[in-house]
C-alpha cells in the first residue's frame, strides 16, 4: 500500500460514503432512496469539488442532503490525507513517518519537517477566510430572503467558493446575482484565495508579519513558488477579463452596461479556470469564447491549492523551456533560479497524461453520443478533468455509461494524473543502469 494508493483509495472511500449518504430517504425531497447514479455523480462531483450536477441542488436535496454535500465539498477540497491527518492531530496522536511523507505529497513538498505545522495553518486559513466569506455573503443574501435562509445560503455558498467547488442552491448557479458588485466581490476574492494554494497565503502572511514587525530588520524574500504563481495568475487574470470583454461585447454581454460588461467579464475569468460558478448562460456562448474557456479551464490554479487543472506553475515551466530552447539556452532560469531538469520532465508528464485523458474521454462520449456537438462534449470533458464544473448544459442528457466516463474523469482529475498512475503501477525501483546518450531528430 503506497502513499499514492492510500490516496487514491481514501478518496474513493469519501466518494463511496457521500454515495451512500445521498441515497438515504432524508437527503432527497422525493420519498423513498435516491437513485444511485445521481448520488454518485453528485458525490464525485463534490469530493473533485468539481461541480457538475444532474439535478438540481437546491430543489432536488433536502438540508440534510445540501449539508451532505458540503461536508463532501469541504474534506475534497483539504483532500483526504490532510483532514484525516489533522483528525489524529485532534485525538492528541502524533504524526508517523508515514503520514509525514503522505502529507509531503499532497501539497508537493520537498520536505517532511514542519508537517504538522502547515496542517495547523491550513485549516485556520480555511476556517478563517470561509467565515469571513459567510458573514459577507449573509449581508448580501439578507436583502432578499430571511434571516435563517441567508444564513445557510451565505454559508454554503462561501464554503463552495474557497473550495472552488462550483455548487449553488440557485438553479442557475449565480445568474440572479450577475451585476451584483458586493457578491462579485466576495465570490471572487474566495476563488481566487483558495485557488493560488495554501502556501502562496501563508508566505504571504509571514511576509506581511514580517513588514509590520518594526523591531525586525531582515528583509523577506519570497520563494520561486510564489513569484511564479502570483505572476502568472495575474497576467491570466488579466487576460481572461480582456479576452471575455472582447468575445462576448456584442453577444452575451450586450444588453448590459460598460461597468457591468466589465464585472462580468472579470467574474467569468475568474470562475472559469477554477471555481465554476457561472454569471451568464454558457451555452449561448461564442466558438471562440468556448475555445478561451477550455484552454482556461486545463490550465485551472496552482499547486497546494483547491483548484484543479494542470496548474499554473506546470504551464510557466513550460513556457519558459520553450523561450529557453528559442534563445538557445540549455538551463531554465526563472527569476534568477534555475530550474531543475526534473521538474520540467514532471511538467512535461502532467500535460501530457491529461491531455491523453481528455482526448480518450472525449472520444469515447463522441462515440457514445454522435448527436452532440462536439464543442459541447470537448468543453463537458476539459471542465470534468480541471474540477470546473463549468457546462454548456448537456450533462444532465448524458447516458449513463457516458456519466461514468465523467465521474471517472473528475476523479482522476481531482487526485492527479500523475497519482492516479502511480497509484496503479507502483512506486519506481531504483537503478543503478546507465545507457548511453544518442540524439535523435526532434520537431
């Protein structure tokens, strides 16, 4: 039983108990169990926090079932390792070697020292900024409904957006609320926070501590990690408002004002790489805005965070080999540190194995459903693996075979593609066999 396996496994034995949970005749509004596809789909869906959804949340679940979902939201989006190893924290057991290298791997650290450390600041962040959110969110949602609805709406939704889970109890997600500046706001700021990884906020915090700490006179300086996905981030940030504004100026986004054009344009860049909340009806989209979308969608947040895709930090990387190779250089060099060669061939490995999952995936629906456009399937398929939950709205029509498909693509993109792998083929054997170098042509 490998660390990936236990991961792997963990997850699926979230995924099976949200099932079973769903299923039970207080979770749903109909009497009698639920159907077992729905609940499934639904489990996966809010353990890959992904937000994909057959029915209904709001209308189809009972609070039991909502609360449920969220609970499921909430343990996908700390990820299975790091809540049942902040549970032995709680009961005063300490930390094994083992459960040291699991967390190791799930926020992809270098080292093992100072593990129980970072839980205890993961979840405080959590706590913290998923209550700030519910306060705010509770003002915003009072204006419309009582006190004990906005309440549960405010809380459900700010969990949802940390988590970059992408569930609503509205019918049609945030649509009602799209020229909302306070919600905008608010929303964004929790996707955006829960998206750059955990270990982007705490920097930042010990960074900020350090600038108000009068007495102290070291200079901070940040690590690579965090350069390269604050940077990268805004410059996508930034892009994705422009292009959207561009794309859908004249079509989605036509009807509305230049400020409220620009408010929907910054949400829709925001929520498309990773949360999954939508603002405007997807499906009436452009080509070329559901083209910029995919591509958003694949490359999701950052690594350590709540957010799926193959991360920031793997596109950056890749980017700069290719400027690299161009100018002729033979190192990698980002803000004056090198890049280790196996850090580009891991980057190299993750877009690789997801675009091969998304291609299979893709056309095994096309096969499955040749009616569909296939637009509709690609962008069903990509918003499955990067845990979007983004839709054009064909998920509901799918088969059933072709719901497994997703489902198996939500969970392969929620625990990895490279995880997933190393979870069926084992950890590596060392050798100690070196072959000789020969070259071969290359594009």
């Amino acid at each position: 039983m490998t660390i990936a396996r236990t991961i792997c496994l963990g997850f699926l034995a979230v995924i099976s108990v949200g099932t079973l949970l769903l299923l039970l005749p207080f979770s749903t509004v109909e009497p009698g169990w639920g159907n077992f596809t729905t609940a499934l789909f639904t489990s996966t869906s809010a353990v890959c926090v992904t937000g994909l959804i057959v029915v209904d949340t709001g209308s189809y679940y009972t609070f039991w079932g909502e609360l449920f979902i969220l609970c499921l939201i909430q343990i996908g989006g700390l990820g299975y390792m790091t809540t049942t190893t902040f549970l032995i924290l709680l009961i005063g057991r300490k930390f094994d070697f083992r459960e040291k290298l699991a967390i190791k791997e799930s926020f992809d650290r270098p080292f093992l020292h100072g593990s129980q450390n970072l839980l205890k600041s993961v979840f405080a962040t959590t706590i913290a900024l998923e209550t700030l959110g519910s306060i705010t969110l509770f003002l915003v949602f009072q204006q419309d409904y009582d006190n004990q609805q906005s309440l549960w709406l405010a809380i459900f939704h700010s969990i949802s957006a940390w988590n970059n889970a992408g569930f609503s109890l509205f019918a049609d997600s945030l649509t009602r609320y799209q020229t909302s500046i306070p919600l905008n706001i608010i929303i964004c700021i929790l996707i955006i926070f829960g998206g750059i990884g955990y270990q982007v906020i705490i920097e930042f915090y010990l960074w900020l501590r350090e600038k108000l700490d009068t007495s102290s006179k070291k200079e901070y300086r940040f690590s690579l990690n965090f350069r390269v996905v604050i940077s990268t981030t805004i410059f996508l940030l930034l892009f994705g408002a422009i292009a959207f504004l561009v794309t859908e100026y004249n079509n989605l986004l036509a009807e509305f004002n230049f400020n409220e054009k620009v408010t929907l344009a910054v949400f829709q860049s925001v929520t498309t790489r990773t949360a999954g909340f939508n603002s405007i009806d997807l499906g009436a989209m452009t080509i070329a805005s559901l083209f910029l979308t995919i591509g958003f969608m694949f490359v999701g947040g950052s690594p350590s965070g709540t957010a799926g895709g193959i991360k920031t930090t793997t596109v950056r990387i890749l980017f700069e080999s290719t400027k690299a190779v161009l100018q002729g250089k033979q190192d990698i060099v980002i803000y004056e540190r090198e890049v280790p060669s196996s850090l580009i061939l891991k980057a190299m490995a993750v877009v690789f194995g997801s675009t091969i999952t998304v291609l299979v995936v893709t056309f095994s629906i096309s096969f499955i459903h040749p009616n569909f456009n296939f637009i509709n399937i690609f962008f069903e398929v990509v918003s499955a693996f990067a845990t979007v939950g983004l839709s054009t709205g064909i998920t509901a029509d799918l088969s059933g075979s072709a719901q497994v498909l997703i489902i198996l693509t939500m969970y392969i993109g929620r625990v990895g593609v490279l995880l997933f792998m190393s979870a069926i083929l084992g950890d590596p054997r060392p050798s100690r066999i070196h072959y000789p170098e020969e070259n071969l042509l290359i594009g």
